[in-house]
C-alpha cells in the first residue's frame, strides 16, 4: 500500500520499490537492538511488535520489485527471492547456536539478534544505493546460468543433509520426504549437539534429540 501510494503521488519506481522499503528496514534496526537489551519484559514485546511493523511494511515494496523487473519472469525472479530467504533461515539456527555458545560461555541469546540487526542494516544500505527495479532483459543463457546455479545449490543441500543425518541412508531421505528428513532431520541433530543447546534441557526436548 505503502509502496504503491508512492507511485500515485509521482515518485520514482526506485524510491517507491526500493529506497522507500529499506528505510523501512533501518527505521525496525533499532527497535530490534532495544527489544533484546531492555530488562522489561513489556517493553521488550512492543519494540519487537514495532520491528515487525516496519519489516512488514518494507515487504511490500521489496516484493514488487520481480513485477518491475520482468512481468514474464515474475515466477523466477519470486523463486530466487524465496530461495534466498530459506536459505537463510536453514543456516540461521546453526549459526545461532554457535553465536551463543562462543560467548564466553555465558550463552548471551541477544548475540542472535544483534547479528540480524547487523544484517538488516547491511541490507539497507544494498536496497538504497544499489538496488535499481528497473525493467531487464532475461536472454535464454541466463535461464540456463541460473538453472545450474540453483541446481548445484540444492544438491550441496542434499550432500550436506545426508552426511549429518545419523538414522538414515541417502535412500530413505529421498523415499521419506525432503521436509521432515533433509532439512529437519540434520538440522536437529546438528543443531541439539551444539554446546549452547546441550546446556539447555528443555531445548534438547523440544528439538527431539534424545
């Protein structure tokens, strides 16, 4: 909505998709910062609820943006913004976990979040200066470039999967679904061995690790 009243009012489709959305972004960066390092908890809850909205407002602008690159391509372009995006909230509970088991063993879950405050303004700074949504020309070579990227991609995913997955064989994570085997599969087990989680039994708990 926000992005689009924009553009009605005469504004640029760069300042409408991109540089409008990421000061989105950087106006949420402090309200996460405070919602991890204020002792209220009250508090805390409404900077986090003040983070998300602003996220959920930058959302719209950023996801226009396939539309204005390629209006054929919207699908593809969509796909590497969602495969971006879950690639990153595959990793993200492995690095958590080795955040907050390398502080000085005092398991600081803030680090967590400081690091995703980090990451939100560097992501600002890319969609103010250097992300442009203007239309493009997708020529069949960067169809074909794309496909093998995104090919090799997935299967370093399956390799990494297999090899930390304890109860079962390459086989049987094919046969049993990707969703509950190659990902969650490997993820917990990774993930409950980390000294951070082992010092938490409830974690281990959920996470099914026993």
């Amino acid at each position: 909505m926000l992005s689009d009243g924009l553009l009605r009012r005469g504004f640029r489709t760069r300042v409408a998709r991109a540089q409008g959305p990421s000061l989105c972004i950087a106006l949420a960066v402090p309200f996460l910062v405070a919602a991890v390092l204020v002792p209220q908890v009250s508090v805390s809850v409404i900077c986090f609820a003040i983070y998300a909205f602003f996220t959920g407002m930058a959302s719209g602008g950023y996801w226009a943006i396939p539309l204005e690159l390629s209006p054929k391509h919207v699908g593809a372009i969509s796909g590497v913004m969602i495969s971006a995006g879950s690639l990153a909230g595959f990793l993200a509970p492995a690095l958590s976990a080795s955040f907050i088991s390398n502080a000085n063993t005092t398991y600081n879950w803030a680090i967590p979040f400081l690091v995703a405050a980090g990451v939100a303004v560097i992501a600002f700074l890319i969609f103010y200066f250097l992300v442009v949504p203007d239309p493009i020309e997708v020529t069949e070579m960067n169809k074909l470039s794309g496909g093998i990227v995104f090919a090799l991609l997935g299967l370093s995913i399956f390799l990494w999967a297999s090899r930390h997955s304890p109860h079962m064989g390459i086989g049987e994570m094919i046969t049993q679904g990707m969703d509950n085997y190659i990902l969650k599969e490997p993820f917990y087990t990774f993930i409950c061995n980390s000294p951070a989680s082992r010092c938490s039994e409830g974690f281990a708990k959920g996470g099914k690790c026993d």
